[in-house]
C-alpha cells in the first residue's frame, strides 16, 4: 500500500526519480530492519501492555548514535547527550525501583527492546539512503523492497492469513495503515536529511506518552503515573535533542 502510494505521487507530481547503485545497501538493509522490527513491535503489543511497550521503544535513539557516526559523521552534542539520557532514565523508571532486569524479563518488554534496537539501526540507514537519493525516491524503493520481502514471507509461511488480511472486511484497515505510514515515514525521512537520526528518532519517539495513556483509557492498564513519568522522561529527551545543534 505505501509503495502504490509512493507511486501515485511520483505520477501526479512528475517529481523527478533518482538513483545511485551506492543506495543499494541502503534499500535492502532497510527492508530486513523494517521487517524484524515490525515483527517485535506487533508481538510486544499483542502479548503485553502497550504503556509498557511505548516507552520501552522509545530508547531507540540511542541505538541510532553508533550506526549515525559510521554512516553519515555525526554525533550528539552535549545537549543531545543529555536527552539521550533521559531517555534512559525514563525505561528505568519502568523498573519501580528495581533491576532493568526485572524490567526486561517481561517478553513485551524484551520485544519491544528489540525492535528499538533494529528501529535505531533503521533511522541511520534511512538517513544515509535519503541523502543519497532523496525521501521520495529513497521511500518508494525501500517499501517497495519491504513489500517484497514480507509478501515472500508471508506466502511462504501463513497464505492463508495473507489472504484473510486482504479480504474485504480488514481492507479499511490495511489502507489506513498504508496511509499512516506513507505519511510519518516520508515527514521522519524527510527530517533524516536535516538532522542527525538520533534527533529524528527520539523526536519522534514522544508517542511512548500517547502509548501510556491509551494503555490506560483503552485497556485499564496499571500504574499509570510510573509510566506516565517514563514517558515524560523521554519527551524531556526529545526535548534536549530538539533543542540541541
């Protein structure tokens, strides 16, 4: 859906596509990390409590900081640093006081872990792909690349849920998820060529309060002002990281 989306802009614009053989790794790592990241993220949420799951997912920034440096050259400055802490400052909130290691035994929250870790990864691939290509012909050929790969998997594991999940009655679903995603991934990449993806990244990341608060509304979920607190901490980061030059 978001590649047909990509599509249909390049068509009605007549915005010109660009390509350079050096994005290929780009392309193709993007695909993998979207894959496995979507994977954990829909896992964690299914099996756990999402006011968990938000802010836990929200330390991706900091896994973004090394591949950054090795792919485009840059690093945080001292403010940036800083929010990267309170991002960390506000997972370990989720512990209430005790181990990180209590935290992470919970699966959702060892999920979630893991696909902050390919989504920091991600943000540094998307940058080095969108500055060598530009977003939009960046964003067409990585979900293009994505569409494939999770089809292939999909048809190869699970057809029939393939085929349910196109079926008329979960279409409305289907299309709004493209939808939502054609829009936040072509703002976030956009924003990739202006600033470093540890920025991006953890700007973006401020849905981990949204995500504490309908845990609350939608689900009843526990303990709302710790998590509530984690997922002030890690707006304060992103705050820092906005702020930061």
């Amino acid at each position: 859906m978001a590649t047909l989306a990509w599509l249909v802009f390049f068509a009605a614009s007549g915005h010109a596509f660009t390509w350079s053989a050096a994005a290929w790794p780009a392309v193709l790592g993007s695909s993998v990390l979207v894959t496995g990241m979507a994977t954990l993220i829909a896992r964690a949420s299914a099996r756990g409590d999402i006011s968990i799951v938000g802010p836990v997912y929200a330390l991706s920034p900091i896994f973004t900081v090394l591949p950054d440096a090795v792919l485009s050259g840059t690093l945080p400055t001292p403010l940036g640093w800083l929010g990267l802490a309170l991002a960390l400052a506000g997972t370990s909130t989720l512990s209430g006081g005790g181990s990180l290691r209590a935290l992470f035994a919970r699966r959702d929250a060892l999920d979630a872990l893991g696909a902050a870790v390919l989504l920091g990864f991600l943000a540094a691939v998307d940058r080095w792909g969108a500055l060598a290509l530009g977003p939009p012909s960046y964003l067409v050929c990585s979900h293009g690349a994505t569409a494939l790969l999770t089809t292939t998997i999909a048809l190869s594991t699970t057809p029939r849920g393939l085929a349910v999940s196109t079926s008329p009655a979960n279409l409305a679903t289907v299309v709004a998820h493209g939808l939502l995603g054609v829009t936040g991934t072509g703002m976030q990449t956009a924003a990739l060529t202006l600033a470093p993806a540890a920025y991006v990244n953890a700007i973006r990341r401020l849905s981990a309060v949204v995500a504490v608060v309908l845990g609350r509304t939608l689900f009843r979920e526990a303990d709302l002002g710790r998590r509530l607190t984690a997922g002030v901490l890690a707006c304060a980061g992103a705050a820092c990281l906005l702020l930061a030059r």
